[in-house]
C-alpha cells in the first residue's frame, strides 16, 4: 500500500508540472515558432566569445572594429527578392564608420547604463518583434547572398562585411551556402571586412546569426496552407479568440444545464466591495444566460479576435483579454460609486451585470483606432467617423460612443455602465496611459489585486493578540496543534526561500519587469499568509492562503511562457539588453520554479487540513492543482516515513514459545 502511495505522489507530481509548466511552455513554443517562421526573422547580436569580452572587464578598451560589428546587430527580414534588410536596429552601440578612436572605460560604462538590465519580459519581446513586423521602412544595411563571392554579406552603401566559408565535415557536409534560404545559423561566425578607404586592412569580426531552419521553415509552411484550405481547422488559426469562444460557449452550456442563477455569479457593486467577492469579476465577465446575448457577444468576439489577435499574437491577446476583465471590473465599479455619490441611489449597489460585453467594447475602441474611419451602425453603411490624430499616440473616434447609445436605444437592459467602462478601458489601452508589465501581465494585476483586498484582513488580525496567548486555539485539537508546529517550520522555510528568490529576482530582471514585479507580490501574500498561520486566524488564514495560490499558479505558468522566448531570441536580447549568463539564468530558474511549487504543495497540503476547498468557486478554478499538490504533500511524506530494513528492530519471539 505504501509502495504504490509512492507511486501516486509521482505521478501526482508529473501531471502537476504537466498542467503548470510543459503545457504553457509548448504553447509559447509553437505559437513563437510559427511567428519567426511565418515573419522569416533573423536575428544578429554579439557572439559569446565578443560579449564575454566586452563585459569581463570595463578597464579595457575597445577597438572600433569590435564596435563596428555592433552596427549589423537588429532584426533582418527579407524583401521579394530575398535580400535581409535591417528593419530595427536594437543596439544602442551604432557607430559612425569614419570613427578611428579606441573607446576608454567611461564610453564604456555609459553604453552598459544606457541598455536596459536584465533579462526582458514576453511583453517587451512582443513588443520588439511587433515593431519589426509592422515597419515598413528598410535600413540600407542589409543580408544578402553574394555570387561572385559564394557567400552571405553584410552590405551597405560604402562596405562589405562577408561570412567566411565554414569547414565541412565529410560525415555531415553543409549545404552549399547558393542553396540556402536562409543566411547559416551560428553563435560565432567570422567575418572578413574591406573597407573601401581602407582596403589593404583586413579585419575579423564576430557575431552571432539566428534564422529559420529550411525544415523548420517548409513544415510550418506546409501547416499553414493545410489549415487554411481546411475549414474544420479554421479555428487554429486563432487559437486564443477560439479559446475564450469555448470558455464562454461552455459555461454557459453549465450554467443552463445546472440551472444556476444569475445572482450567484453576476457582477454587483454589493458584493464585490463589501462582501470581497472578488471571483465575480471573473464570473460575471463570463456568464451569459440568453442565447441572444451569447450569440451576439460570440459573434462580436470572433470578428474582432480575427481582426486583431494576428497583431498581438495569442498570447498577447489572451494577457490582454484575462486583464481587461478585471480592470472593466474596477472602471464600473468606479462609475457605479459616482452614480452613488451623486444621485445617492442606494440601490444602485444591487445592479446585476453579466456578458463579456465589456471587454468587447474595449477591442472595439482598439479596432476603431487602428482605423482611418469607422461605420459603426451597420444598418447605415454611409454613417462613417474618421478617427482624429493628435500626435503619435493619441487617437480619437466617435464610433464605439455611437454604438454604445444604438445598442441602449434597442435593447434597454443592457448594461450602459458596463458598456461604458469597457470603451474607458480601450480608450486607456491604446493610449498607453498604464504600464504594461503592470496592467496586462496577468501574474501581476490579479496578485495586485488580490494583494489590496487582503490588505485589510492582515492589518486587522496583525494588530490583534495570538489567540493562543488568549487561551483560544482556534485550529482544534492538541494532536492537531503538533503537527500544526511542524507546518509553522516548514512555512518558515518556504517564506524565507519565496523573499531570497524574490531578492534575486532583482539582479536577473529589471525592477520595473513583471518578472520581478509577479515574484515580489507573491511573496508578499507568501509571507502575510505565512505570519497569520501563526497567529492561528484560521478563517483569515485560509483567505491569504486561497490568495497566495492563485497567484503561484499564474506565476509559474506566466514563467514557462517565457522560456521559448529567451531561448529563441538569445541574438535579439543580447545585442537590446545587459544580461547574464545564459546557464545562470537557466539555473535560476530551475531554482525560482522549485520554489515556487514547494510553496504551492505546502500552501495546499495546509489549506485542505483546514478543510476549507470544499465548495465555491475557488473548489471549481483551483480545486484540482490544489487537491494534487495535496497527494503530492501525503506521497512525499509516506515516503520519507519509510522505515528502513534492520535486522535487529523489533521485540522478537523466543524459542520454544507458542
């Protein structure tokens, strides 16, 4: 029996990182993958051997040939006649090419404090390769394949810059470099440089080089033609629109199915800020009971997630989406306070909203603006509104208002709140009015969240006396409160190892990265849970407890995201950002994620011996990682039980006895 317990905390344990980790990551994966090779991006950064060099010691000076080979670095794409252009160069080392100086120590520092630190986040990557993608201006550097000299170049106006012909092996020969698509991928490769007002100097550069693979490359492009001339695959060239269409489809089939209520899972000002249901956001945004209300809301969805989840790509779009739901929350629940103060109508707080409409009118705003003009009401094709421009960044159309007053004039009981704060939240995303690492990196704005609301009930019980000192011990039983003592240190040990890789956090990432940003709120509702387990709150505890665990889920998920990332734009990060190690960071990682689900087995283990999972809706989102991460807890601890063979333990049965 104990053998196959043993048995079921590893298999417990796989499908728990299977679930968190290897799913998210194969997603990232494949969704990069098929974007580099769809985009034929190459990328060219610093060769290891260079960037070593470069930061081993900032003592030494620089030539202005190393400097030179940070003039090609930047994102290359090719034109139709299969020529790499420069689209965004990334480094910020460009360099005249008349500069003869050596760069001294202080040129130095200033080009390491003008580089942003640390490793990047998914959004600013996103960000990167968007820019690239949408820029239609080429540099006059560019990629090429040369035919007279058998060979890749860096060319521009006044230099050549060619790769040296690689040694093949007999065993495994190179294709010839005429035959290849793509320019050769490598971390070091040698580049012979003649300068037209210096041609009798040779020069040796090295950079690194990532493009598309040619099978890579003919396999996504075989993919791609099969889903698109299959319709039964249509929804794969959209997964996250598709994904949130089955979420809304599928629980409404439930709630109809079950007969739920709408007042169990709306959105209602009560509810939210006076009784901390804060699941309702979610719930709400979600719930559709009328087949016309989720038929008209899929179909918005569909078309508007057509149109502009190829601009973000699918993980961008499904961030966006998990964060519109909340923040549309927080702007009607502003908008219902007002309503409050100003008409004092007390009733107000019992309005009941639910749909995904909110966040639809949102991408509406975003789909206007991205758009010369806008027709809004489809019965009046000719009633169009041009979009104004002020600047760069500001944008303006009329047509999202327009649609908001239609659609309250037809249909009287939709939600004019609602719908109004969605367009506030549009309005607000393309503006570029809130941080992104902050309001659209999921791991971080629902922790936030979670961390304000549970703000309150931490201050009220950490001004209180321990309850044991009262005479009071809310957790039950003397046996119980033993094994609770063993619970308080190995919670000491998880509190104290969540705040030292948050610390770390800091030196692998910037401060302002949703890396560093989701680790730190997370150990801090690690560390709040941690304090009230020991003043023996229980109800309390168990709140901080629920809290910490979403945010551990969404953080060790978010972090497998970003793993294909790093390992496929090693090139672009190391030419755009200061970073460490490639290794070091691996390693981090393997420790940060070990901790994290140490943290997330504890936290579970604890929360299902209060007995506090067994209903609402943190039982039916989190309940089946949290009653694994519990096998996981019970099968550790079996294991470690296990009495080891001696043959001289036990009382024995002497000779002769019956």
């Amino acid at each position: 029996m104990v053998c196959r317990d043993y048995e079921a905390w590893q298999l417990s344990l796989l499908k728990l990182v299977m679930a968190l980790s290897v799913l998210p990551y194969m997603a990232s994966f494949l969704h990069l993958d098929h974007w580099l090779q769809s985009s034929e991006f190459c990328f060219v950064g610093p060769s290891s051997s260079e960037y070593e060099s470069y930061h081993a010691n900032t003592n030494s000076a620089m030539t202005e040939e190393t400097l030179t080979a940070r003039e090609l670095f930047g994102i290359y794409r090719p034109n139709l006649l299969r020529k790499f252009h420069l689209k965004m160069v990334t480094s910020a080392f460009v360099l005249n090419q008349s500069h003869k100086q050596q760069i001294g120590p202080l040129q130095i520092i200033t080009d390491a404090i003008l580089k942003p630190q640390g490793y990047p986040s998914i959004m600013k990557l996103n960000n990167e390769l968007l820019d690239a993608d949408s820029k239609h201006s080429y540099s006059n550097v560019m990629l090429s394949f040369v035919p007279e000299m058998q060979t890749w170049c860096f060319l521009n106006q006044e230099q050549k810059l060619c790769i040296e012909t690689m040694q093949t092996d007999e065993e495994h020969p190179q294709p010839p470099l005429a035959n290849m698509k793509f320019p050769p991928t490598g971390s070091v490769i040698m580049i012979q440089s003649k300068a037209a007002e210096i041609s009798s100097h040779e020069r040796s550069l090295y950079v690194s080089i990532s493009c598309p693979s040619e099978t890579s490359y003919n396999f996504f492009q075989w993919l791609i033609t099969m889903i698109r001339s299959n319709p039964n695959l249509e929804c794969l060239q959209n997964p996250a629109t598709s994904f949130l269409m089955l979420v809304n489809i599928g629980l409404a089939f439930i709630y109809w199915n079950n007969h739920i209520e709408p007042s169990s899972v709306c959105i209602e000002y009560q509810k939210i800020i006076h009784n901390n249901e804060l699941w309702r956001s979610f719930s709400g945004a979600t719930a559709h009971f009328e087949p016309l209300h989720i038929g008209f809301n899929m179909m918005s969805l569909y078309a508007l997630g057509s149109e502009l989840e190829p601009n973000y790509g699918p993980i961008i779009f499904m961030f966006y989406n998990i964060c519109l739901i909340p923040l549309t929350t927080v702007v009607m629940m502003t908008l219902v306070w007002l309503q409050i103060r100003w008409t004092g109508n007390e009733r107000l707080k019992q309005t009941k909203t639910v749909g995904y409409s909110g966040v639809l009118f949102a991408w509406m705003v975003i789909s206007s603006l991205e758009r010369r003009s806008t027709c809004p009401v489809p019965f009046f094709p000719d009633l169009c509104f041009k979009t104004h421009e002020f600047g760069n960044t500001w944008k303006f159309n009329f047509g999202p208002l327009v649609q908001l007053i239609i659609a309250q004039m037809i249909m009287p009981r939709v939600s004019f709140v609602g719908h109004l704060a969605g367009i506030i939240c549009g309005f607000i995303l393309h503006w570029k009015i809130l941080p992104r690492e902050i309001f659209y990196s999921p791991q971080v704005l629902i922790s936030l969240i979670l961390l304000v609301s549970c703000r309150h009930i931490y201050k009220q019980q950490s001004s209180g006396t321990d309850d044991i000192e009262n005479g009071n011990d809310v957790w039950g039983t003397p046996e119980y409160t033993n094994r609770n003592h063993k619970s308080v240190q190995l919670l000491n040990w998880i509190q104290k190892s969540v705040i030292a890789v948050a610390l770390c956090s800091i030196f692998m990432f910037s401060l302002c990265s949703s890396l560093f940003l989701g680790q730190a709120i997370t150990s801090t509702l690690v560390a709040m849970g941690c304090h009230l387990f020991r003043k023996r709150s229980k109800r309390d505890c168990a709140v901080l407890f629920k809290a910490s665990i979403v945010s551990l889920l969404l953080l060790v998920a978010v972090d497998a995201i970003h793993l294909p990332y790093w390992r496929s734009l090693m090139a672009l990060i190391s030419s755009r950002w200061n970073v460490s190690s490639h290794v070091f960071l691996m390693i981090f990682f393997v420790i940060r994620n070990f901790v994290n689900f140490a943290a997330l087995v504890v936290f579970s283990n604890i929360l299902i011996e209060m007995g506090d999972i067994n209903d609402g809706i943190f039982h039916y989102t989190a309940g089946w990682a949290v009653r694994t991460s519990h096998a996981v807890a019970i099968g550790m601890h079996q294991a470690r039980s296990i009495s080891q063979f001696s043959p001289f333990q036990g009382h024995g049965i002497a000779l002769g006895s019956s």
